[in-house]
C-alpha cells in the first residue's frame, strides 16, 4: 500500500533545505531576499501534494484546505491548515486543525491552532503584550474543551535553535512574532520525527482521524461562540492605562448611491459562504466598550460647549435593562434638542456593515432627524466614532445605504 502521507512529508522535509538555497536571491537594494520558485519540487508537493491528499479523504463543502509557504517571499514555517467552513476560512482567526514544520523541517507538529491576527488586532504585534494574551487564551481553550481535544500535550519548538547549520539561521522581527504566535496558539500538540524510521504512515493516518473527530466535538461544544469572544475574554479593559480620546475629528458621512443587486439562491455559493450564514454580533465587552465611549464623548462635547446642565442630563439607556426603546443613550444637539443615539460598535478598526434589529429600525423611523447611528471602530483599544449618521432612514431611502435582510422570523401558528 502507497504510504502517501508519510511519502509526502518526508519528501517535502528532504528537500526544504534545497528548496530555500534554490530560493535565495539578492534584490535591486543588495539585501538577501527568499522568493517562491513554483516549479520547484518541494513547492509542488507542499502546495499540490499535501493538499490533495486531504482533499480526497474531507468533504470539501464542509472543509476548507490550505497550504502555505509564504506569499510572494518564503516563510519559513511552512504550515497547512484543515479549517471547518462554518468556523473559519482563514488561518488568521477562528480555530483549526494545524500542521507546523519546523525552521528545518526536521520535526512537524499537528494542534489544533488558534488564529493570531484575532489577537494582533487588539493587542498589535508585540511580543511582550500579545503573545503572553493567545498562551492565557491557549490555556483557557483548553481547559474548556479538554474532554474533547486529543491527549497530547508535546512542547513545540519551530526554530529548533539546536540546528546551528541549517541555512536560516534567525528570523526578522516581524518572523519572530508569526513563530511566537503559532507557538503560543497550538493546543493539544502532538510531534513528529520526519526520518523514515520513527514516521509511520498508520500513525499519521490514525492521528489525523481523531483530531478531526476532537475538531468536531469541540465546534458542536458551542467552540464557534467561545472562540468568537476568546480574544476579548483574556483582554482586561479596567488594566489599560490610557487616557479616552476626544481629540479627533469624525468623518463626514455623505455616502453615494449604491446600486443593489438582487441575489439569486446558488448552492455553488452559498455552501461556503461563512459571513452570510453566520452573522457575527459583537460580544459584550466590545459593545459596553463603544457604548461608555460615546456617552464620555457627549458629556465632553456638551461640557465644552458650555451646556454642563445638558452634559448632566443625559440618558445612559444602554444601563436600563427593563426598558429597549431602540436607542442606547439620549443626549441633546448644540440648541438643547434631544437626540437619541444608538452605538454599534466593532473590535476592529474598519468595519463597511452592522446589525441593526426591527426596534432600532422602528425608532429610527420614528425620531426621524433626532435619530443617530454612532459606528465605534477599535472599541477595546483606542475606540474613535467612524461614522455619524443622521437620520440613517432617509438614507436608505435614497438608496445610500443598504439594508439586507440577514436572518428571518418565520412563525408557523
């Protein structure tokens, strides 16, 4: 029997190292450059091969595989990824089943892997502050699903510093923390010798079949919501030594006309298209986060206009939860008028869309002119009002803004 597994990635680990010499260049600055050669062998095992082979044993309309070794330049982890199609599409976010190799493509390791750029968007790249938040959220995952996950705890160690021969020798900074990352964010590890005598192909096969059943407990465990609210879960608001930022200037919102277009019912797109079956709302952290920043930037503006009496009656509705009028804080305009506020906010700096529910659309049809949309960007780190939209009816009406029906109610008695 064709061991095809095994074949793969010892061929792949026999010629990484020819690979990366085949790779080197030196570019117009004089400065050592690594580009992807795409017809070199390893390439195409790592690409083609590896791929392939998951491929044909997966239902791809339930999983997404990729393979990657960098774009454009080498990275030199290479990694390959089996990901769930309603848990994620991207190895930067969500959680999956991970293959990592080494520096030297010695050792190869298979977790179940936390994205890092849902981390690195609240916590930047650094090493110091983002990389200790995915190890407690590492621990955390963990501790949740242990009864789910696979029995194996190996330490992983992808520079594998005592290879002092191999041709990459170190990382750049910006590597440093991709290889601190994956490290910190790999659960339930298990490690592999890539040389012919202790890889056995059945091992491999064996392993891979019961992190895909773990994967499957842990995402019907409810790990979709855990892991959607895990990166905020570790982020300590009341711990951020910052002072709110007032001292900005929100954008004008004066959107063209968009064109709509009506979408037909296609099996061929709908199977993978995560974001239209599974609209994600903010966790509350996020949304109390965007909420205190408009109700300080009110007081503060009123303050500063010298209507300190109106700053002082201002409604904290979001507080209030007997009541839902539609709107999260009543404030006044600069006559003394009331207005009334709803915030949605969003952990990342640019966000083109929100979820809007029939109350807030009913107040807003009902406060017409007195009624506004606060669109917080960046809620946990630095929040900053994105958009104002006055009257986001009338917007609607002219076609500026879109509203798509996102999820239906449909009573039966």
């Amino acid at each position: 029997m064709e061991q095809l597994l095994k074949k793969s990635f010892l061929n792949f680990s026999e010629n990484w190292a020819a690979y990366l010499e085949n790779c080197e260049k030196i570019n117009e600055k004089g400065k050592k450059i690594y580009s992807n050669d795409g017809d070199h062998e390893a390439h195409k095992i790592f690409i083609n091969d590896l791929p392939k082979y998951f491929k044909n044993i997966l239902d791809e309309k339930k999983y997404y595989i990729k393979s990657s070794l960098g774009e454009g330049n080498v990275a030199f982890i290479p990694w390959l990824c089996i990901m769930h199609r309603d848990v994620t599409i991207s190895a930067r976010e969500g959680f999956y089943i991970a293959y990592l190799f080494s520096r030297n493509s010695k050792k190869l390791y298979l977790s179940i892997g936390l994205g890092a750029t849902q981390f690195s968007d609240l916590y930047g790249k650094s090493l110091n502050k983002c990389i200790p938040k995915i190890d407690e959220a590492k621990i955390k995952f963990t501790k949740v699903f242990q009864e789910y996950g696979p029995n194996n705890n190996d330490r992983i160690d992808l520079f594998d510093a005592s290879d002092k021969e191999f041709i990459i020798k170190e990382f750049k900074s910006s590597t440093k923390f991709k290889v601190a990352a994956y490290e910190a964010g790999t659960c339930f590890t298990k490690s592999y010798n890539l040389d012919e005598n202790s890889l056995k192909e059945v091992n491999l096969e064996n392993d891979f079949k019961e992190y895909i059943k773990a994967y499957e407990k842990i995402i019907n465990a409810n790990g979709i919501s855990f892991v959607e609210e895990l990166a905020e879960s570790v982020f300590d608001v009341d711990k951020l030594k910052q002072l709110d930022n007032f001292n900005y200037e929100i954008p004008s919102f004066d959107p063209p006309r968009m064109e709509r277009i009506e979408k037909d019912y296609n099996p061929k797109i709908n199977k993978f298209n995560k974001a239209s079956n599974h609209p994600q709302k903010p966790s509350k952290k996020v949304g109390d986060a965007g909420e205190k920043h408009v109700y300080k930037r009110e007081y503060n503006y009123l303050k500063d206009i010298g209507r300190r009496d109106l700053a002082e009656k201002i409604v904290k509705q979001y507080e209030d939860k007997s009541s839902y009028p539609g709107y999260d804080i009543q404030s006044f305009d600069e006559n003394g008028n009331k207005i009334f506020i709803e915030v949605k906010s969003t952990k990342s700096k640019k966000k083109d869309f929100f979820e809007i529910s029939d109350n807030e659309i009913n107040a807003a049809k009902y406060y017409k002119d007195q009624f506004y949309i606060y669109q917080v960007v960046n809620a946990l780190v630095d929040p900053k009002i994105d958009a104002r939209i006055k009257n986001p009816i009338s917007y609607i009406d002219q076609d500026r803004i879109l509203l798509d029906p996102w999820i239906y109610k449909m009573k039966i008695r």
